[in-house]
C-alpha cells in the first residue's frame, strides 16, 4: 500500500507538466471576414472547418474567434480558372482581420 502513495507525486509531476494551448477568451471577441473578388466559387475554411461552401463573387463571409493562431484556406473546385490560396495569421482580442481571394 505504501508504493501506491509514492507513485502519486509521479502521476501529479505527469499531469502538471503536459503542455497544453493556452486560447485567450476575449471579452470582445476578433473577427475574421473574407471576401470573394473572384468570379470562383471557393469554399472558406478556418482551421479546416468549412464555414462558407461555395461563396460567390463579391459576397463575403464573418465569422468571430478568439485571440490566436488561425488557418484560412480559399479551396477552389477540382477544375478552375482560379488558384487556391491559403492564409496564416495570429489575431488579438477585438482585431478585425479582413481577408481577399483574388
């Protein structure tokens, strides 16, 4: 029973030391827009998440985050006149970031 109670500041030290992702929760969160000036139809992903299929030209899309490191792709059909792009970027509470496929 007495080896047990050694192992509990090991397992401890093991969980404390884990780093982990700190993300600031903003009280006036960021927001990321992107607008489609392209006569393409690009799906919108953040951090691989599409949050917009298909935007067509001139219409944009808004989506509010936390402060942090994001991930913006314009993917653009199989077959199209259009390349993808790809954007990478850290945003700070309340900052508005706006983002143009071209």
């Amino acid at each position: 029973m007495n080896r047990y109670f050694a192992l509990i500041p090991v397992v401890l030290v093991l969980l404390t030391s884990c780093e982990t992702e700190v993300v600031e929760e903003c009280a006036i969160p960021a927001t990321i827009r992107v607008i489609n000036n392209t006569i393409c139809t690009p799906d919108i992903e953040l951090d691989g998440d599409v949050i917009a299929d298909e935007l067509v030209y001139l219409d944009s899309v808004e989506v509010e985050v936390n402060a942090g490191n994001y991930d913006v792709s314009a993917e653009m059909a199989f077959i199209s006149l259009c390349e993808d792009q790809n954007w990478n970027f850290d945003i700070e509470c309340g900052e508005l970031v706006i983002l143009t496929v071209e």
